[in-house]
C-alpha cells in the first residue's frame, strides 16, 4: 500500500501532474463527444443527400446551368 501512495504523490509533484492528467482527460473526452455530434451530423446530412439523389430522373446528378 505504501508504494500505492508513493506512486500517486508522484515524488512530490503530484499537485502538477494529477491536474494535467485530468485536464488532457477532460479534452479528450470533449473531443471525442464532438467529434461522434459532427460524424452523427454528417451522416443525416449525407443520407439526406442521398434521399435527393434519388428522387431525380436517372441520368440528372447535376444541375443544368
């Protein structure tokens, strides 16, 4: 249990280091979360992309200028 607690004052700088740890797991998350609303996000936007697509005659991908 010792070495536990030696471990965790990390050699007197663990005031320093445990909130650098939970920092950088704090952005990571938030990251993360962002990152999963952005790809959620996209994927409606491409599905509703592709209901358009296939609402047009066969052949008109495009607009005609």
């Amino acid at each position: 249990m010792q070495s536990i607690m030696e471990w965790a004052e990390m050699g007197g700088y663990a005031s320093f280091i445990w909130p650098c740890y939970i920092l950088a797991t704090v952005v990571l998350v938030a990251v993360l979360i962002q990152s999963l609303k952005a790809a959620r996000d996209q994927e409606t936007t491409l599905d509703s992309l592709k209901q358009a697509v296939r609402g047009q005659p066969q052949g008109e991908t495009e607009r005609e200028a």
